[in-house]
C-alpha cells in the first residue's frame, strides 16, 4: 500500500521500461547472430568453399553470440544492483517510518485515511491501524477541517497542487489539543485508485503553537461577536420579606457547537486581549434583552474592572433603553482593581445619575472586602459558598449575621446568592438579609414570557418572611433549552 500512496508509481514505471528496452536490444542481436549463422549453413555448396566467406560469417555469428553473452551479463548485474539499491530504498524509508517525528499520511477524496505512519501513536494516541479506513474528523474537528481546507485551497501552488505550512489543530485520543503544521499536494485518480491527500505533519513549538492557539481563539471569539451568538437569560433577585421581584442579573449564553461554558469564553477572550470586546458584545445583548422587563426591576450587569474604566461604557449606558437608576453593576471578587481611585472616578457620574455599585461573590475571599472597603457599593452579593449549609452550619451563621451588620452599618443591602433550598432561604431571612436569588426562588430564562410572571413570589410564600415547608427542600437545576446546545450561565465577569 505504502509504495503506490506515496507517489513511486512512476519510478517503478521507469525501472520496468528500461528492462524492457535492454531486453529487447539483447533478442534482436540474439536474432541476429542466429540469422547469420542460418545464412551461412544454407549457402549453396558451390558457395560454401570459399574460404573467406566462412571465415567471415564465423567471425560475425562469434561477435554477434559474444555481444548478446556481454549484454546479458551487464543485464544481470545491473538487475542485481537495482535489486540491492531498491532494499536499500526500502530499508531507508522503513527508517523513516519507523524513527521520525514527522507524521506522514494519506487520505481518500473523502477524507479517509488510506496510509498513516507510526507517529501517530506518538502525536495523536491512535496507531496506524487504527486510523486506516476511518475518518479524518477521527483527529481533526469539524470545524478545523472546513478552516484546514481554506488555508489549503490559498496556499497551494495552482501548478504543482503543493501546499506548505499549514497550521491546523487536531485532537488527540485523550481529548487534549495537538497544534501541527502541514504540508502536502493533492493527488489526483489513477489506474483505477481514488484521488485525495498525502503530506507530512510536524508538531509546532510550544510558542509557536501558543501564538496559533491564541490566534485561533481570537477568530472565534470574532464569530461570535459578529455573529451576534450571544443570548442573554435574567435570573430574578427577590425582596425576601415580600416575595416580589426587585431585579434580575443578566447571564450571558453562548450558542456553539461545543457547548462551552460562559466562563470558558470570557477567560479565553481575556487571555487573547478580548476580554473587553467581548463583555460589551454581552452588555449590549443584556440591555436590548432588557427592554421587555417590567420597569420596577433593575438590572445587574456583571463588568470586569477593566470595562468599567472604558469610555466607551458611558457612551454605552446614555444610549441604553434601561435609565441608569435602573442598572447595577456588579464587581466580582476574582478580579484584581490596581487603581481604585481611577476606577471610583470614572465610575462617579454613572453614579451621580442614579448606578448602583454591587460587589459580587462576597464571603469568597478577601479581595471582596477590599472592593466593598474602597467602593462602598451599595449592593453585597454573598457567594454561594456562603450561602450553602448556612442553617446547619454555627460558622457559617455567625459570619452571615455580621456581614447583614456590616451592611447596616455602610448602607448597603444584602442579596443572598445561590438559595437553592427553603432551610437555606428560612436562615437568611432570619437573619435580617433582605433579598436573594438561587434556584429555589427562580432559574434563569431567555423566555420573555417567562420574566413576566415575575411580580409574585413563589408556592407558598408567606409575607414578612420566611417560606413554607415543602417536600423537597433541593430544586432541580435544570438547563433552559436552545437552538444547538444549552447555553451556560456566566456566573462571574472575566
């Protein structure tokens, strides 16, 4: 299989034209010298006693008999010298084979591999064996394909059909990333075999396949983008003393084929130096969402540091369908603020028109307390680690009752983050919290009809606080459906 894949139809060729020439050179003198011999013995008698036509005849049937012996000695030599050069060959290529870095393949106009060398155990996880027959999306995705076959198609050479240096990303059998660079030429149907693809494919150096990791990931955060493949669900945040609904946080949903989290998205476009290009795609899919909440609910937006000092966020927000004194923006702990003053600044005359500040997932760390500390926000959001187990845990309790004091006293509200059952919602409203959101009070939705049912509490809600028993405390977390895959939520900005 190997020697017709690889292109060395035509050499053989060639070897077996010469032989044929050399042995049809040797049977013409081979006819020759038995012709002349029959000459001589079929000569008239009258003829036959010149002596010098014996001795001529004689002396050509010997030249003629000693040429051809000569040739088809050479012949054979030359047979075995060929026999030993083409062992050699093979033995040079098995080496290759056997010893080298560079994985070389072949594949059908189908896309099915019908020649692998043994490097692919090594790059990929998968043996020759195994990938001969299969499909190339065996190693490559989908997706990856159509863009390998793009970069192939501009930079392949229109008269050799050869293309070089193609970076490509393909997949190995533990589901990690293998960057490769490619090289090949297309082969077109002959005697009686399919055309396809052959080439050769080396590993990049780990910059190198990081510059193209990067760049790969910058194309597809640009998909979206222009795409517009972000949806936006609203959980709703309750008043716990009432039930209704005071606001609702927007979560960012990404509609693609892989089904990636929000948070793989953000932290992939910030480690690219998108971070920001792509929270405001998401901030500008909330707030045109946002257009058909009921008008007392305000809307929390969560916003990395770094948008909030953007210009363009003010620019953004005069121009939003939501006024001001309905939006809250929310600061995760996670992200590190270098310059609190520049950010208090900037944020002053959003501030002045009626923005809220939030300081999400307090309780997580200490970052958060810096945050409330320097920002005086006037929402604390408690993170879910805080939250959960609160009613049977004394630490837990103990802490949740002196951040409700620490609020009272700096003139913010509590919002208790992540109530997913109705021990957890009894524990903090008796202790003095007065609003939260989780799975037990309400699941996010991208249904618009859904955000309109919104202006009462759950089953069994009992105003002034508290709710009733039910039989099952925990909530079911199930996923909101969409057009591909269920989208994620973005639990935290990038």
């Amino acid at each position: 299989m190997f020697a017709p894949e690889l292109g060395f139809q035509d050499t053989a060729a060639g070897h077996t034209g010469g032989r044929a020439v050399v042995i049809g050179v040797l049977a013409v003198q081979a006819v020759l010298a038995l012709s002349a011999g029959a000459a001589v013995l079929l000569l008239p008698p009258g003829l036959s006693t010149l002596s010098g036509l014996h001795i001529l005849a004689g002396s050509l049937i010997v030249i003629l008999a000693s040429a051809v012996v000569i040739g088809l000695m050479r012949f054979v030599r030359s047979r075995r010298r060929e026999r030993i050069r083409a062992r050699g060959a093979a033995e040079l290529i098995d080496t290759v084979l056997c010893t080298s870095r560079e994985w070389l393949w072949a594949v059908d106009d189908l896309g099915y591999f019908t020649f692998s060398s043994r490097a692919s155990g090594v790059l990929f996880g998968f043996e020759a064996s195994e990938l001969i027959g299969r499909h190339c999306r065996m190693v490559i995705e989908a997706e990856d394909l159509v863009r390998a076959r793009e970069s192939v198609q501009s930079s392949k050479d229109a008269e050799t059909s050869v293309w070089t240096g193609v970076v490509v990303r393909c997949r190995h059998r533990d589901g990690s990333t293998v960057w490769m660079e490619s090289s090949g030429r297309t082969r077109p149907p002959a005697a009686g075999q399919r055309g396809g693809v052959q080439g050769t494919s080396r590993l990049l150096a780990p910059r190198t396949a990081a510059e193209s990791a990067a760049d790969h990931s910058r194309a597809r955060i640009r998909e979206v983008i222009d795409g517009q493949l972000i949806m936006t669900a609203f959980q709703p945040i309750h008043d716990l003393r009432s039930g209704r609904v005071i606001g609702v946080e927007a979560l960012s949903r990404f509609v693609s084929d892989d089904g990636a989290s929000a948070d793989y998205w953000f932290d992939k476009a910030a480690a690219v130096g998108m971070g920001t290009q792509l929270e405001f795609a998401a901030l500008e899919a909330a707030l045109v969402a946002a257009r058909t909440l009921p008008a007392n609910m305000y809307l929390a937006l969560n916003l990395s540091p770094a948008t909030c000092l953007d210009p363009r966020l003010r620019s953004l927000l005069a121009l939003s369908p939501v006024p001001a004194d309905r939006i809250v923006l929310e600061l995760t702990e996670h992200l590190e603020v270098e310059d609190y003053g520049r950010l208090t600044r900037e944020l002053k005359s959003l501030r002045m028109r009626g923005l809220r500040l939030a300081v999400d997932d307090a309780g997580s760390g200490f970052a958060s307390m810096r945050h409330i500390l320097h920002l005086r926000p006037e929402i604390i959001k408690l993170d879910r680690s805080l939250i959960a187990g609160i009613h049977d845990d004394i630490g837990q309790h103990a802490l949740g009752a002196a951040m409700v004091e620490f609020a009272r006293r700096i003139g913010a509200t509590i919002v208790a983050e992540g109530i997913e059952t109705a021990a957890e919602l009894a524990a903090v409203s008796g202790l003095g919290m007065t609003a939260g959101q989780g799975y037990f009070l309400g699941r996010p939705t991208v249904q618009p009809e859904e955000w309109g049912k919104w202006s009462s509490g759950p089953e069994g809600w009992h105003t002034g606080g508290g709710a009733a028993p039910r039989s099952s405390d925990v909530v079911d977390r199930g996923h909101v459906p969409s057009p591909v895959h269920p989208p994620q939520d973005r639990t935290r900005p990038t």
